[in-house]
C-alpha cells in the first residue's frame, strides 16, 4: 500500500520530522513501513495494516502541533503506542482509552459501536434512544478519548435547565446551585474515566466546561468536542442555537430520548426537529438505538417494554 499525506504546515515541518528526522525514523522502525518526504507531503509505503496505522500516528502528530511548538518524548512514544494498538478510527470496535488506566470503556453491543463510527466519521451525530442505552455515557467517553489524544483542545457538556414539573426559579442557591442537579449525569459520566483532581485541573483552566443550553449562545467553538445532553428538552429555536455554534475541528454530539421531553404546552421538541431536518445530510449521523440496546440493570429494560406498552395502548 501506498499513501501520501500532505504536511498541514510547511513551517513546523522540522517540529514534525524531529532533530535529525528522528519522529520519522522512529515511526519507520516502529510500523516497518518506508518513508520519503518531498513537495510538501510524507509519502508511506509498505503492508496495508502497517501504513495505516503509520498514517494515524503522523495524523496525531500534526494534530498536536497545532496547539504546540514541538512533540515531546513522552508524548511521541505514546502517539505510537495507540497508533500500533488501534483497530482503526472509525470501526468502533476498539476499547475507548481514557485517563483512568483500570477504565477502558467496552463498547457494548453492535448499536454503541455504530454510535461510536457515527461520531469518528462526522462531525455532527444525533443519538436517540431510551434510557440506559449509553448515550450520554459514550458520548463523554469519545470525548475524553480525544482530549486524552490531544485531538480535541477542550470538551463542552450542555443540558437544557428544563424540569420535569418544577420550577428552576423556586430551587435554593445562586444559579451555579441551581443548574447542578441538571448537569450531574455528565460529572456522573465523567467520573468513571478520570479522578477528580483532573476533572477540578481541567474545569479550573476552562478544558471541561459544562453550561446550560441558555448560555451558549453568541459563542462559536474551534478544536472541541460538544455535547448536548437531554436535548428532547430543548426548543426548535435553541437547538438551531446550539447547531450554529460548531466550529473549526470541533465535533458535536446530541443525545436524547425523544419519547420523553419535558416541554409545555405540546411544544415541538428541538431533537425531533432537528433529527428530521438534518437525515441524509453529508456530515451528519443520525443513531437510533432501542430497547435491545439497553445496558443498565436488566430490570431497566423491563421497565421501559412495560411503559411502551401502556402507550400503544393509549394510542389504540
């Protein structure tokens, strides 16, 4: 197999080789593939499964410089490591590798590893699905995979402050106290995959941010990965918000079950929408799991066959 990749930025093209095309030689030896550098692009050479995985780990390596002047060791020995031990990007059969060790998350069952290739291979993906089906999960997972792999620069959590029969207004505390209940499946999700120093390090310099619906507005986000969480509780209007604020590099991911919104007065919810408008998009996935899909306690499943009959019922 043969593969050319064009070098992104001709200036940082001694940061990319390394001193004395040291990167280069190493990524030689490493997947025993052949290199050759010319007119601005690597061209790779050798068994199909070894340039590919070569391919990954030059990709990486041009993904760090953006946001860095040089690679260092460690960084470069661990950019091969996961290039070597990848099944592949886009085929959601691999562990997601986090920042907890003992924490690789498993994807389970074919409907999470199609969700997982739908967010690797677009940059917008709706998952619709009912409870206990990993949406929210998954979602922050892939996340903090790419942060982990400097592919991303920050990770953005947002929930609609809708409630299911309360009032935000009536709740205790300053706003902060009052949109926590909301937001505490994400930290919830999180927790599972990094400790908490990290999680306080990386909300204290901005990398994890998690905001309500409300506030995004007027922003436009370059190099992230944001996630819209409970999004059947958001209007036509907040979601078109939220769409728009997609930038550069950046990856989105909507989840929600759509048989469960929060909305008054019959409003149309911002997920159905949204989903409706946007299938058959080029760039968008749209991921619908189901009762099979189900992964929490078996009862969950269950309980939601159980719910699903009593509403065929009622609409018969």
């Amino acid at each position: 197999m043969d593969i050319a990749i064009p070098i992104e930025d001709t200036t940082r093209r001694a940061a990319l080789f390394g001193t004395a095309d040291r990167n280069l030689r190493l990524i030689r030896s490493t997947f025993d593939v052949r290199i050759t550098a010319r007119d601005g692009e690597i061209r790779l050479s050798g068994l199909t499964d070894d340039v590919k995985k070569a391919t990954r780990a030059l990709e990486e390596l041009q993904r760090v410089l953006r946001s860095r002047p040089e690679i260092p060791e460690h960084l470069l020995n661990e950019i091969l490591a996961n290039a070597q031990r990848e099944n592949g990007e886009g085929q959601g059969t691999a562990d997601i590798d986090v920042f907890l060790p003992s924490a690789a998350i498993v994807p389970k069952g074919e409907g999470q590893q199609e969700y997982i290739r739908a967010v690797h291979n677009n940059d917008l993906t709706c998952c619709v699905g009912p409870a206990g089906t990993g949406k929210t999960f998954v979602a922050v997972a892939v996340a903090v995979s790419m942060l982990k792999r400097h592919k991303i620069k920050r990770i953005v959590l947002v929930r609609p402050a809708v409630e299911a029969g309360e009032r935000i207004g009536y709740l205790p505390g300053d706003m902060q106290a009052k949109i926590n209940p909301y937001l505490r499946p994400l930290f919830d999700a999180m927790h599972d995959m990094m400790t908490f120093e990290q999680i306080k390090r990386f909300m204290q310099s901005d990398v994890i941010e998690v905001v309500p619906l409300a506030f995004m507005r007027g922003r436009t986000l370059n190099h992230s990965v944001i996630i819209l969480d409970e999004a059947q509780n958001s209007t036509k209007s907040q979601m078109l918000m939220f769409l728009t604020r997609l930038g550069h590099h950046s990856k989105m991911i909507i989840t929600g079950d759509d048989s469960q919104s929060d909305l008054e007065n019959e409003e149309t919810s911002g997920l159905s929408d949204a989903v409706d408008r946007l299938d058959g998009i080029k760039g968008v996935a749209i991921v619908r799991l189901t009762k099979r899909d189900i992964v929490r306690h078996p009862l969950v499943q269950r309980v939601v066959e159980a719910y699903s009959e009593d509403e065929r019922s009622s609409d018969n």
